[in-house]
C-alpha cells in the first residue's frame, strides 16, 4: 500500500455463497479524492452519494466502503437511505464526518443491502485495517470476476519513493461508458484537487473508458481515485500522470482479460486519424463488434468484420488508405487484400487462446487509416457460450 492508506475485506455474511464481500479503504488526513461515475439515467443511489459528499467536500474524502453482493440499484428510497445509513455508522465508528465516507455497491440490481449485516461487520471490517490488507479488499468487491485485480508501482521522485497502488473488480457489464465497474487508486503524493481531477479525467479516458466486454453499461460504475501525502513538485506531475496512466490502463486491461467466458485479450490500435479521440472512437468500437469479437473466438481472421466495425464508427477516413495487421501479419495495404496463410494466421489466434490467464494471451488488431497524428488503443475480449450461460442464470 502506498504510505499511510488501509484496507481490509472481510465475510460479512451479505453473499449467500460465504465468500467475502465487504471492504474499506482508509486514507490518511488531508487526502482528496477524485471520481468519475456512470453516465447511465438508471444509477444507484451511492453513486449519487458519493458526487454529492466529493462536490459538498471540495473533494475531500477519508475511507470508502465498498459490498458485493447487492448492487441496491432501483430500490427506491431504500437505496439512498442505506447507504446514508452505513455511511453514517462506518464515519461514527472511524472518528469521520460523515461527508468524509463514500460507498460503492456492486451485484444484483434490485437487490437491497441486508444492512443489519453491513453494519455489524464493520467493527471486525475496521479491526482488520492493515497496510497489508490490499488483498483482502481485492476479494471482497468482486462478484462473478475469476481473478483479484490489483497493481502496484513505485518510482523516486523529487528525492523519495512514490507509490501507486490499484484495485478494480470488473467482468460483466462492461462498455465505456465511464467505465463499467469498480476501481480504485491510491497514491502518497500530495496533488492540488483541481489537478488531480484533471489528471485523473485524462487517464480514465485511456484506461477505463477504453475497454468493453458486452456493450452494457452498468447502473453502479465507479472510479475513485486518492492521493495524500508531501506534495510534489510541479515538475514532476507529468511523471506522476505517466504512472497513474499505466496502473489504470493495467487494470483496466485485467478487467476485459477476465470477461465473462473470455479466453483472450482483445487489444485493438488505430493509428492515422486527425484526432487521438477519433482514433479511440474506431479502437472502441472494433472491441464493441460482437462479429470481431465472435470471430476471435473461432480464430477466424476475418478482417471484414474489424473493417465494417472502423467503418460504422462515425469517424470520417478514406478506405483507400486502410491498411490492417493481426498480430504481425499484415491483411491489408492501400484499401487492397492481401494474399495471406489463413491457418497460419488462426494458429497465431489459437495459441493466444491457449495461453495461461494473463500470460501474454492478447490478439492485437492494428489498423492504419491514413497519415493523421491521431492514436488511441482500445481493449476487450473474444465472445463465447460461455457468456451466454453465465448471464443467463446471474447470481453472485
């Protein structure tokens, strides 16, 4: 953990599968907290919650509790009134004002928190604080995730060790949209609010948003972000930013690894567009094709899809100056196909599919679509059966 911030992950009994399912991050005094949330019009009431505290707060914040189990989306007033009430009990407990707490909830929609649970686990949940418990609290937020998501780094700056450190749950639901699922950073550098929102902006738009598993965007995404501790230098915030970019983009790339029935990594370029927001509009929209992604899955290099995908993306380019590699084999030049080994190139497919989870098991599609400065990357995953029958009887 980076200097001065907890967390803990306890069973708190809110899953009826035993696993655990409650988890706190404390940060130290005089941290701020920057957020980014879902765009969607159907939100749970903690995702409100939490805007409201950040802005009443100038984006002040303490301690975040985050349950799995229950998602306590559209359930009415219940919903609110909850969080306000676990919130209230946790800072009471923490020695914290109340707007100093925030919660995030993920799991079923519709279903309410059982709060009597909630709140009695807190006590145990705060005894088990430690600068060790990353872990912990890595498990306890996931819900149908196979993995913990979590990432660390360290780098001497302005004459000291900077750590960031990194956990996110994510696995269904998934589309940029924000982001859809639950991340969270911390860092012991001190940062002005007003440049560590900016910062963090810059990055979710990289990271988070430029992933997608199924084209859903969900009810409950958030990503907070802490940072407390000496203030930097301004001369180093440009590096700061770098290592705040590459945790986010690390974990945002284990949530589209550990899509629901995904055997793979997708990771999609696109280079030569005006803008780098209308390369990442093309990237994104490739990693969206259900068609790409089921084509992943059988290995087939079907390069029309990926170039139907670019072409439906509402980014203006001129096809006779489109040219496509999966892997390194090269399909297209100059809007023309190319002769090319189709068993060699889904050999090349395959092998990535067979690979150890995370073991350098991503397919890359690079598409070039002219002579622009505009780059941006995009991630997902292939698209199985598997992903049908998950979803089709969800339970956490």
């Amino acid at each position: 953990m980076p200097n001065g911030f907890l967390a803990a992950g306890i069973k708190a009994g809110l899953k009826s599968s035993g696993k655990p399912d409650l988890a706190l991050l404390l940060a130290p005094k005089g941290a701020v907290c920057a957020g980014t949330f879902t765009q969607s019009l159907v939100r749970a009431s903690c995702i409100d919650l939490c805007i409201d505290r950040l802005k009443a707060n100038a984006g002040s914040a303490r301690a975040v509790l985050i349950n799995s189990g229950q998602a306590n989306a559209c359930t009415g007033e219940h919903g609110l009134n909850d969080s306000v009430r676990a919130t209230n009990a946790l800072a009471e407990k923490l020695g914290l004002l109340a707007e100093e707490v925030l919660i995030c909830s993920t799991g079923v929609i519709g279903e309410r928190i059982p709060l009597e649970k909630l709140i009695s686990g807190l006590d145990p949940l705060i005894q088990q604080l430690s600068d060790q418990g990353g872990s912990d609290a890595a498990n306890a937020i996931l819900t149908t995730d196979l993995v913990e998501k979590q990432i660390a780094y360290e780098a001497y700056l302005d004459g000291r060790c900077v750590r960031i450190g990194g956990m996110a749950k994510g696995s269904g639901m998934i589309h940029p949209n924000m982001a859809t699922m639950l991340g969270y950073i911390s860092c012991d550098a001190g940062v002005p609010i007003a440049m560590w929102r900016a910062m963090v902006k810059r990055v979710v738009e990289d990271s988070f948003n430029s992933i997608t598993v199924d084209g859903d965007t969900s009810t409950n995404d958030a990503f907070l972000a802490f940072a407390a501790g000496p203030p930097l230098d301004k001369q180093y915030l440009d590096v700061l930013e770098v290592g705040l970019k590459v945790a986010s983009q690390s974990l945002a790339k284990a949530i589209a690894r550990d899509g629901e029935g995904a055997n793979c990594l997708l990771e999609v370029e696109v280079q030569g567009t005006n803008t780098d927001r209308a390369a990442r509009t093309i990237a994104r929209t490739i990693c969206s094709s259900s068609l790409v992604k089921t084509a992943i899955n059988g290995c087939d290099p079907n390069w029309g899809r990926i170039v139907a995908a670019a072409g439906r993306a509402g980014v203006s380019f001129d096809l006779k100056n489109l040219s496509l590699w999966i892997g390194p084999y090269q399909l297209i030049q100059g809007g023309h196909p190319l002769d090319f080994d189709k068993a060699i190139i889904s050999k090349y497919m395959l092998d990535k599919l067979e690979r150890e989870y995370l073991d350098g098991d991503s397919i890359s599609i690079l598409l070039n679509v002219g002579s622009g400065p505009g780059i941006a990357m995009a991630w997902g995953c292939d698209l199985s059966d598997q992903y049908v029958r998950i979803n089709a009887d969800y339970t956490t």
